[in-house]
C-alpha cells in the first residue's frame, strides 16, 4: 500500500478520535478554551515537526501564492473549528462529526470544478452516499 494512503488511514483513526476526546474535554469549560488549548497541543506538535524536518529552511523560498493559499486555509480552517466546537459542545458527536465530515462532498466539488481531478463513477456514488447519510441524520 503506497504510504499517503496508510497517513490517510492514521489521519481517520486520529480524527474519530479528536471528536470524541474534545467532547469529553469540554465538560465544565466552553468550546473557546478548549479550542485554545487544543490549538496550542497543535502548535507545539507540528512546531516540533517543522523544525525537526528543517522545513524553516525553505520558508524564504514561499511562494507569495502559495503563502495566500495557506492564509486562506487557515481562516477557514478555524471558522470549521469554531461551527465544530460550538456544535458538539451542545450537541451528540455522534451527528456533529458525521454532518462535520460530509464536507467531503464540498471537497470533491471543490477538488473537480478548482483542481480539474477527474470525477469517477466510485467517487460519485461515494459522494452521493455521504450526502444522504448526512441529511437521514439532519432529519432524524
């Protein structure tokens, strides 16, 4: 198996685990502390990793494109986090994270209109499997 698809793996397993750890972490706390907290563990982790790779070594070589990209990620990045927080601070992970993860299908409608990927019949059908779960669970 080629290795992203074994660190998509990890990344699943890692982010089913985040859902729940989060929702137990903020009993007694508000949605904004425990994303501060969270965003810190975050930023020493991959600050680690940033530095250990001597990635801080081609910072001066960032396209100013790609540097806009990465700001706009990051500004949508945290709205996700605060829609999440807020969202299973109140209410069950279990249909939180599963609307939460049916951002897929804007990901793939993103990923063929922007990215030109190409749209198979599998992630069609996928795609429109995820989008039904999502709304049974909205009306559920």
């Amino acid at each position: 198996m080629e290795v992203w698809k074994v660190l998509a793996i990890l990344s699943m397993i890692f982010a089913g685990f985040t859902a729940v750890t989060a929702k137990l972490g903020m009993s007694g706390t508000t949605p904004q502390i425990a994303m501060i907290f969270r965003a810190g563990i975050i930023f020493i982790v991959v600050f680690i990793d940033f530095m250990r790779s001597k990635s801080h070594l081609a910072l001066s070589s960032l396209p100013k494109i790609s540097l806009i990209y990465l700001i706009i990620s990051g500004v949508v990045a945290a709205g996700s986090w605060l829609c999440y927080y807020h969202a299973i601070k109140d209410g069950n992970v279990s249909v939180v994270n599963t609307i939460d993860k049916a951002s897929i299908v804007i990901t793939l409608i993103l990923s063929f209109w922007i990215l030109k990927e190409p749209l198979t019949w599998q992630i069609a059908l996928g795609g429109s499997l995820i989008t039904a779960g999502m709304f049974i669970l909205l009306w559920k």
